[in-house]
C-alpha cells in the first residue's frame, strides 16, 4: 500500500468524468488499498479515485471515529436513486478544496447500487453522514466539487484563493 498524492483544486483532471471499472479485480483492490491508506493519512471521511489521478469510477469511505475501529467501505461503479424528496444540509469539506468548509443540501437518503471489495454486487441504504459523503464521492465521479453547488461569488473567491496559495507554493 501507498499513500499517494492529493489533487487540489483548480486542476482540470478534478473536472474529468472517470470511467467504469470492468470489474473488481486485484489491481482495482491496489488502487482501493492505496487511497483507504490515502484517505486515513490526509485524514478524510471519504475518497475518490480521481483525486489522486485516478479517473476511475472508485470511492472509498470510513465514517468510524477517533478510536473507534476502521470501517472501511469499498465502491466501484455506484449508481445513486435518491430515496426521499427531503433535503439536509451538511457543512461540507473536500480533501481537493482545501481550509474551505460550506453548506450544502442534498437529498436525506439515498439507494446505491455497486460492486464492493470481492466484485460482488450489493445495494444499500444511506441516511445520515453516508447519503451525504457518498453524493459528494459520486460528483467526483463526474468532476463536480462540492464548491459547484454554490454561488458563482464564493466558488470563484475559494477557487482563485486556491490558485493563488498554488503559485506561491509551486512558481511556474
Ligand atoms: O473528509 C471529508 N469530509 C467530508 C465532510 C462533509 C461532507 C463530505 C466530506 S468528504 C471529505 C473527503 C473528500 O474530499 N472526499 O471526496
Ligand atoms: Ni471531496
């Protein structure tokens, strides 16, 4: 296993829409491996193949707390149906958005439909933290950030912020 590097926003490989896995065999669990051991490092609720330049359509989540055990969860190829018309909102963070925290709403509950660890298809139920950082994990997928579901102003204030703490960190 290796911790690999996190992308941040702006970067153009955030936007791409990843593509199926053909299904979950020994490399798509290396690549699950390594951005668990990414995720527990950064550390982060949540993560998708694409923030460490994987446009593959692969999340890994561990919602356990500080001294809790691990609870690792694998998904490859989710598909999401919200279950509920109700909204929640959640303040929101992102491991590619760095120091930024915002609202956002999203349906309470959901369904997901994937193939877990041993490429087996299971289909579950999501309410809470879940429903939420799964929906964000599924918008990685088709390269939306959390920051795009708010206003034009604080997406471009976050977005040029960003750029700009890139420029000083790594000169052109
Ligand atoms: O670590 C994370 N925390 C979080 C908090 C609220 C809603 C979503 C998340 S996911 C985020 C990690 C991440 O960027 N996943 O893509
Ligand atoms: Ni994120």
């Amino acid at each position: 296993m290796a911790i690999r590097k996190i992308i941040t926003a702006p970067d153009a490989r955030l936007k791409q829409v990843s593509a199926p896995i053909e299904k979950v065999d020994d490399s798509v669990r290396a690549l699950m491996d390594d951005m668990l051991e990414t995720m527990y490092a950064a550390p982060g609720i949540g993560l998708a193949a694409i923030q460490i330049g994987v446009p593959k359509r692969v999340i890994v989540i561990d919602l356990a707390r500080d001294g809790e055990e691990p609870q690792p969860m694998y998904f490859a190829n989710p598909e999401i149906t919200p279950t509920t018309d109700e909204m929640v909102t959640y303040e929101e963070g992102c491991l590619s958005v760095p120091e930024f925290y915002e609202d956002v709403e999203r349906p309470a509950t959901c369904r997901v439909k994937f193939l877990d660890y041993q490429n087996e298809l299971r289909e579950i139920e999501c309410d809470g933290l879940l429903a939420t950082c799964i929906q964000h994990e599924m918008d990685h997928l088709e390269g939306i950030l959390f920051v795009d579901h708010l206003s034009r102003v604080k997406r471009s204030m976050v977005l040029k912020k960003l750029a700009k703490a890139k420029k000083l960190a790594e000169p052109a």
